[in-house]
C-alpha cells in the first residue's frame, strides 16, 4: 500500500511538471483566443467564431485575407461565404471594429460550423452605444434563409438600450410581442458595451429548446425569470434539417434599423461545463463551478513553480470533494498548501484522484 502511494505521488509529480514543460497533454485553461474571455465566462472548449478584425484592411471592409495566405486566421468571420456585407472595417484609436455602413444589413458571424451537437453555447460580442439615437434597434438572429430572432436590442432613448426576447404573436406572427429582459441605462458615459449570452439546449430529441442559463452586460449577471429563458423554437444550433430554408447555418448580428453600428471582438464557443473561478491566492481558495447535469467528484491538486518554471513542490490540497450538478463550490485551501519561500506561481487542477483525469481546465495563478 505504500509504494502505491510512493508511486502516485510520483505520477503526480511527473504530470504537474510536464504542464509547465510541454512533455504531457494536460488540460490548459480554455483554448486560446484572440477575443480575450471575460473572468466571468466560462473556458473555451471548442471554438466557432473568434474575432477581433485586428487584422482588416481599414476602410477596406471586414473579410480577412483568404485562408492560406499570410495573416489569415481561424474561426474569423469569412467573405467566401458572404459574411459581413454592408459592413466596413473602421479604426479608433488602436483598435479596429466592424462599421455598419447601410441600414438593415446584417453580420453573418457564424457561418458554415454549426449545428453542432454542443450541449451549451457561449455569444459575446461588444457593440457601441455612442452614435444611436431613441427607435435605433439591431437584433440577434439564429439561421440564414427564414432567421429566427432570439434578440432585440432597443434603444428607447440615447441614455437607454432595452434588450427584449422574441416571442412570437399568434395573431400577427411578427415577433415584436416580446417580454423584457434587462435595462441598460447611462449609456451617454459609455461607448462600448460587453454583451455575453450563455445557452443551454434543454430537453432531448424534438422536444429540445434553447434556453438563456445566463446572461451578462458589462460583467454583471442579469436577473431573468424561469419563464422568459426560453427562445424561440428555430433558435438552436444543433437542429440539422434537409430544407435549407429551415437549417440553421448562421448566426447573425445586425439586421439593424439605423446605420452606423458598431461591433467588435465577437466570440462563439462551446464551453466546458466545469471550470475554476474565483482563484485567491491570499485567501487561499478557488471555486469550482459545474453547470453540466451530472455531479463531478474529485480532489484539487497544486504544483509549485519558482520564476523560471521549475517545480518546487506538488501536494494534494483537498479532500475528496463533490460539486453537484448546476452548483459549485469554494474550496479551502489550506496553509501549508502554498509553503515554499521560493515558489512564485502555482498551478491549480481538480482531478479524478483514481485515474488522475482532469476533471476541468487547469488554471495558474501569482503568488503574492
């Protein structure tokens, strides 16, 4: 019994310091974006659209260079397949955007990837207030030929953006009888607004929806009932249908009443549904949140690194813990768990303890 443990610990030596060297495949923390996720969204699993038009031509409209040449990166917003028209790429400052040039055209930003079989989707994107005016609105809209809309973004006023769900009226079919979701007001002292939508698919077979889990403005969670959460029947992204009219081969921002939009940094996604947040080195906790459906049973490990990467310790800094499904947990990580005078970094990793599985992305946090 003992030379197994000896032999565990040796393992668990031997993986934490391969993640800092690259000797192992261990889980990092989300893929790697160009749009930089927000503390508050959960890692990057499987990426369909990540862009931030840094790489566009000013003035010169929003289609990357064509894939194979210089400069050409994934998951953008692609001119083959007719995204982007009716917009331009403008610059202010350091940072270039997506410009709107005509009204009711609209961005196809996610094209040709899905339906995908995703249990969860993440939308943010960030869009500029400055220029609007009372009656301007754009939309979120799920397909291509016959779009379902999901979102209305309103403004009601230059200080004022309503953001409503599309239902749709049996009297008129039009949509615009639509339940309230959340105010965003002041909007004369900001100019770029960060909008995060986090979907579920809820349910199995036909019968499955889309459903808002959560949704954020400017890092603040919206508080939205049980039931308005769910959207509009056509607005999923795993349907998979023979008529192209009804298949859901884009997702799209625009179709706006107003020229003159703006829009930047816009990152679609599959998420892992466990991750860590929260890391505090001086309280020495982490949280670990689960919003899969099924319980996650595990125990947090920590690696020690000095400033050049070396491995100074590896330790087991929990008991076996269990986060229930749609919960999450603030883990104590106790004293002795940081102590190592030269350590500068640790590396945090919730495992299975049996298998040593990673049960989520592996996050790094400075040592104070």
């Amino acid at each position: 019994m003992k030379s197994k443990k000896i032999l565990g610990l040796l393992l668990v030596v031997t993986l934490l310091s391969a993640t800092v060297f690259g000797t192992a495949s261990v889980f990092a923390a989300g893929a790697q974006t160009n749009v930089k996720p927000e503390s508050y969204m959960p890692p990057v699993k499987t990426i369909f659209v990540d862009d931030d038009f840094e790489n566009r031509t000013v003035d010169g409209g929003v289609a990357p260079v064509a894939k194979g040449e210089p400069g050409y990166r994934a998951n953008q917003i692609r001119e083959a397949d007719k995204a982007g028209a009716g917009f331009t790429a403008k610059k202010e400052n350091d940072n270039i955007y997506a410009y709107n040039d005509t009204q009711y055209k609209t961005i196809r930003v996610c094209d040709k990837v899905i339906p995908t079989s995703a249990d969860r989707l993440v939308i943010s994107f960030k869009f500029n207030v400055s220029t609007r005016a009372a009656g301007d609105d754009f939309m979120l809209r799920f397909g291509s030929s016959n779009s379902a809309r999901a979102l209305r973004f309103l403004w009601t006023s230059k200080n004022r953006v309503e953001i409503y769900k599309f239902i749709t009226d049996p009297t008129t079919s039009s949509g615009y009888n639509t339940p309230w979701l959340y105010n965003i007001d002041g909007t004369a002292s900001k100019t770029w607004i960060d909008f995060t939508l986090v979907l579920i698919k809820s349910g199995s077979g036909d019968s499955a929806v889309a459903k808002i889990d959560k949704m954020f403005v400017n890092g603040t969670e919206a508080k939205i009932s049980a039931d308005v959460r769910e959207l509009m029947a056509d607005c999923n992204w795993w349907k998979n249908v023979s008529d192209p009219a009804e298949k859901l081969n884009a997702i799209n921002i625009g179709n706006a009443k107003g020229n003159g939009y703006m829009f930047d940094d816009i990152l679609i996604y599959e998420p892992y549904d466990v991750y860590m947040t929260d890391i505090d080195a001086v309280k020495k906790t982490v949280k670990i949140v689960n919003d899969g459906s099924n319980a996650v049973e595990g125990n947090v490990f920590i690696a020690l690194y000095d400033n050049d990467k070396n491995l100074l310790a590896a330790k087991e800094a929990s008991t076996a813990l269990s986060v229930p499904a749609g919960g999450s947990q603030t883990v104590p990580l106790n004293d002795e768990t940081f102590g190592h005078a030269d350590a500068k970094t640790a590396k945090i990793f919730f495992w299975n303890k049996s298998s040593l599985a990673p049960l989520c992305a592996a996050e790094t946090v400075s040592l104070p």
